[in-house]
C-alpha cells in the first residue's frame, strides 16, 4: 500500500510530490510527464519569487528536472474514481489501474471548460466522459465527442472502431486524428436535448449549410483532461466550484487532503506550490498516526 | 497613502511585494536590503519548486534580483507598532519613520529566541525592545542586552553612550562593537529578577570566577530582529504563538493580513510564498473595495 496518491501534475502535485519524498514517503503522482499544458503555455510568469521573468516552457522543464533529480516518477494515468475504504483509499484509473493508499492528495487544477447546458443531467443516458469504458455501448450509432486536447486522442480513436459517425468538436488546434467515420466540427455546442436518453446536439448557428443547426446524436463524451473534484470523489464538499478545505488543506474526508486551482482563487503558481507542501506535511503527519494505528491493529 | 505596507523581507513578504507590484498597488516594504538571514544561511533547499537544490544564498540573490528588476526597494527600517486606525494603519519604525496605509500584511516571520522567565512580566519597569527610544533613561546606570543579531550594534553603541556599564549578552558570533564599558557574556541567562523594577539578571552556573551566576542590573534590553506579531499589533488574535488566519490570510483585523511562519507550520518557503502571494491578492481586493468607499466619502 502506498502512503499516498497525488492526482495531479501541476504545481501543486509536483510541489507535494518534492515534499513528500523529502519526508520519506511511498506515493504515486498520477499525471503526465509534460506535468502540466496549462503551466507549458503560459507566457511569462513574474511573480514566482526566484525565478525572474520565467516562460511557462522553462518553468516546466525546471520542474521536471527536479522530479528526474529527486527520482520522482510521473505515472501517465488519469484517474477516474476515488474511494474512501475503510483506513484507506482506493483510486481507479481511466487506463485500467487501481491503486490503494493511506491519504490522497487532490490537485487537479480546475477545468477551464465549462459544460453545456443539459450534460450534466443526460450522464449515464448518453454523456460518458470515459470512451474506453462506455465506447462498446455505441456501436454502430452516431456519437459527438467534446475534447479538450490531443492527448485524449486515442480515446476517440477507440470510439470510431465502434461508432458509426462520429462528429469530433476539439477544444484544441492540430487535430492530428484522421478516419473517414470522423468529421470535424470547430464551433461549440450550446445545450443537449432529448426525452429518456440524448436525442440532439444543439449549436447557436448553423454548422455548415448542408448540417444546419442540431446533430442528432445517440450519445455525447465528453473528453477532458481531469474529471471534477466532485465527481471525483463521491461526498466531497465543495464550495462554489472549489474543494472546500481547512488551513493544513484537509477536505472534509479524513485522510484526502486538496490543493493548488481545485480549492480556489487566486489561480496563482505561488500559491500552488504552498498549497501543495502544507497538503503533503499534513498528509505526512496523518500517515505516522496511521501506520502506528496499523501497528496496533 | 500606501495602499500597503508589507512588513518583512523574507520569502513571504517578497512573495506578497511582487503580487502587490504585478497588481499595481503602491507599497512599502519594511524589512532588510539582504532580506532575510534565515534565507540566506539555508544550507540547501530541497523542495522548493522550480529551483534544484538551491543554497539559501543564491535563493537569496534570486530573490534580490527579482526585487530589482520590478523596481522594488526594501525600506531598511523595524516596525515597532501598528495601529489599527479609522479606515487605515499607523505603522511606526524604530529607526522613527511613520507611515499610513489602507492594509498591511505581516509577513515577520517567528521568532526563535525565547523569552526569558521575567521578560514580559518586567516590560516597562525595566524591559525594553527599543535602545534608541528609552537608551536615554538608562544613564550612567547598568544595564544588559540580549542581541539577535550583529545588524543591531548600532543600539547597542547607542546605549553605551548613556549607560555606565553594558553587559552584552550576543547570540551571533563575531561581535564586532568595543567599548571600555561593554562586557561581553558568552552565557543565556535563565530569568530575570526584581521587586517593583528589574534588579537582577539571573544565570544557571557561575559566568566566571569572579562575577558569580548573577548580575545586578538597572534595565535589560532585549534587541531581536522582529517583534512578535501580538506585540506589534494590539487586539491581534494569535493562537499557540502564531497569527490566526483565514484560508484568504485575513486576521481578525479588518484589512490586516499575515503571511508565511508567523502563521504556523510548516515553517517552509514553498508555503510562506504562497500564503505571501494570497495575502497580496486578498490585500488588493480590499484596496479596491476601500478607494470605491473613499471616492463616495
């Protein structure tokens, strides 16, 4: 069993993953070895105090030398769901992994995408947000996929060798994914409707002259690059969109600490990294309770 | 007016200079031009992100640099005490300087040094923390001085105008000050002494042969880097020696904010810079909110 999982690569993951290993602990990060698209593409950061002026580029490359340094492996899975066991957690991962742990640490930024009208109520009757999953569902039917970036491209891949048509509306510029079952939509939908399950795409204007305004679709996925906090976690609280946590960043899950974007304002590379060492001293402190409990037991 | 005034230069207040200067709020920034000792005599800083195995001195310069490049100067000067007045602050400095500002934040990080049995009962009938404000009551007389930091010989020099006889009591190596009349003591003393006023400096053992474990004084300076924050600000809420807070850094005095150690552990600069740079946003929010108010008065 691992004393933690961090989820999430962005400053706040990495900067509780430095801290863990320095306080001598056995934990997974779950993320990507690029850590983080948001922080890569960032221009200039300038007010990260010791690095002056840095690029978003630089400052990622600084981090992963220090990962690399610290022998602090990125394992390049998302994670999908996250159960509270009894004196444990278990964390399910979209590519088919599970993972046990003693504290969880969240930081898994916040989603810049909102969702459309309708989505959140069609879940389960036409909205997944995992293809390898719920892709089988959909043979042979039409399907949209809402994506936030290329990396999730091979899911979409997955559900064109089942689908029938698939209409791909990317949330990114280079579309690298080509099948004749695939077509490609560059405006954003506004609202899903339908009766029992999803029956149509609703866009504000028309698509093209020949597609008009509605697609008629048997299902929505919705592809992103980490799933709520909320949906994440069953029975996490949260406070207008954010985990809500204490000062030592504990969630209202004992043992399942929080930080970085998912807790809140300001959306700062600062307050990420502090967020993320406080989580990872408290976690560290909860795992020497526990493990002495253990010894107990 | 300030907008601001940070008080402390280490990484929590550098930290909220930069976020108030990206903000474009106009501040002052007690503190010392070589920012923080603790900074700079950190062997090595391991898991501070975006910098590898950084020394606490070059951290230090990086930090200096950064100040620099966003024109920033560090006014050398101590806060003494900060007065919560109607709409704005008092701040006052030992070295005499007053300023007035709509928020402050603390960033004065904790002190190490203990005090020593006596100390806080005997302020005021004996006790002092300032040499250039009550040196003069002290003439021809005898008085000891516990010192931090070699930074603060000038009092000490400035006492040994008026005093008799100075028992120096350093807590810094190379004592640099020499003086006919000051006397230096390589030993901590354990308490302090006296009836209505302070008579006598008590130590565990025997200084030497001839001075015995106790020394007759009139008054005993204690001359630290910072005042404690409970001390510089009247009403301020501490809990276990620390300011309490909230996850925005607002104490429990309105447009009173803190920042870094001085609000609890972890003592780590992942974790003062990013409550430094909260403290600067939450600061600036309320900057806004107040100039809103001050336009319609």
């Amino acid at each position: 069993m691992q004393d933690c999982i961090v989820i999430g690569s962005g400053t706040a993951g990495v900067s509780a993953a430095l801290t863990l290993q320095a306080n001598g602990k056995n934990f997974i990060l779950l993320g990507q070895t690029g850590l983080s698209e948001k922080i890569a593409k960032a221009e200039k950061i300038r007010n990260y105090p010791g690095l002056l002026d840095v690029t978003g580029k630089a400052f990622c490359e600084a981090l992963q030398a220090q990962l690399k340094a610290a022998s602090i492996v990125v394992k390049e899975e998302r994670a999908m769901g996250v159960y509270a066991l009894k004196d444990k957690f278990g964390v399910a991962t979209q590519e088919g992994g599970y993972y046990e742990s003693r504290t969880v640490i969240l930081a898994c930024g916040v989603e810049s995408v909102k969702t459309i009208e309708g989505e959140t109520e069609f879940v389960g009757r036409g909205v997944s947000y995992c293809a390898t999953c719920d892709g089988f569902l959909y043979k042979g039917k039409t399907v949209a996929v809402l994506c936030t970036s290329k990396r999730l491209e091979h899911e979409i891949e997955f559900l064109a060798d089942f689908a029938a048509k698939v209409y791909l509306i990317p949330m990114y510029k280079e579309v690298e994914i080509e099948r004749e079952n695939i077509q490609i939509i560059r405006k954003m939908p506004v609202k899903l409707e339908g009766k029992m399950r999803v029956e149509k795409l609703v866009f504000a204007a028309p698509i093209s002259a020949d597609i008009g305004s509605e697609l008629e679709i048997d299902g929505l996925f919705a592809l992103r690059e980490s799933v709520s906090p909320a949906t994440l976690v069953g029975g996490l609280e949260t406070l207008d969109g954010h985990v809500k946590v204490s000062r030592d960043m504990q969630t209202n899950i004992v043992g399942c600490y929080a930080a970085g974007d998912c807790t809140g304002r300001p959306y700062q590379y600062a307050k990420a990294v502090g967020e993320g060492n406080v989580a990872a001293h408290s976690a560290s402190a909860f795992i020497s309770e526990r493990k002495k409990q253990e010894t107990k037991d």
